[in-house]
C-alpha cells in the first residue's frame, strides 16, 4: 500500500514560513485524496489543508489557515507539499500527511480525521512569537 513520509519541520519565528514535504511511496494523484492534519499535546487532531485528486486537483483549508497556507502537488515527484506562510505560534503543532482513496473532486468529509486510513510519522513544526 502507499506508504507517506514528511519532512520540512522545524523552528520559524512569528511571520516567517516554512515549507513541509510529504513523499507517497507511490503515485497518489488520480486515486487518493492527501490531506495535512495537525497536533498538539493539548488538542486533538485537527484538519487542516487537503488536495483532491487530479484532474480537479481541489483544494480545501480550515478556516485558521485559509489565506496563510498553501497545499500543493509536484506530480513528477509524488510530493506534497504544505506551505506555512505568515506562521503564528498557534500553529506549531506536530503536522501529519494522510491519505484516503477517493478519486472525486470534492468530499465534505475532507478534513476529517476518522476518513484517513494511510498516515505518515509527523514532522514538528515550532513557531516562537
């Protein structure tokens, strides 16, 4: 099965940017929904961004990222990418990249948790004010 690994965290100041990187094992574009999920040690698992699959390629952000986050595809690499622009302390967290096999271009359900079934290990991102 597709197997996914993050990279990218670390530490950025308030206002700087960031950008993470999740590698499928194999091609995700026309089968799987891939979505970033993050946590921290006093909240659960929240949603944050998610990428349909191609040739729609829809993009859906919660509402505490819209605007400031951006969630991408590089097809020839089988990366996707989530780019942190205009962090905020809130958002260090340990960020996720998931997958779901869902060929339609769009799903309420996108940033939810319990839909994801392929998870990668997490990378920490720490945002210092």
């Amino acid at each position: 099965g597709v197997q996914l690994v993050e990279s990218g965290g670390g530490s950025v100041q308030a206002g700087g940017s960031l950008r993470l990187s999740c590698v499928a094992s194999e091609n995700t574009d026309t089968r799987f929904v891939v979505a970033w999920f993050r946590q921290t040690p006093e909240k659960e698992r929240e949603g944050v961004a998610a990428i349909f699959a191609q040739p729609a390629g829809s993009t859906v952000y919660a509402d505490s990222v819209k605007g400031r986050f951006t969630i991408s595809r590089d097809t020839a690499k089988n990366v996707i990418y989530l780019q942190l622009n205009s962090a905020k302390p809130e958002d260090s967290a340990v960020y996720y990249c998931a997958a779901a096999p869902f060929p339609g271009a769009w799903a309420s359900w996108a940033l939810l948790r319990s839909e994801y079934t392929i998870w990668g290990q997490g990378t920490q991102v720490t945002v210092s004010s």
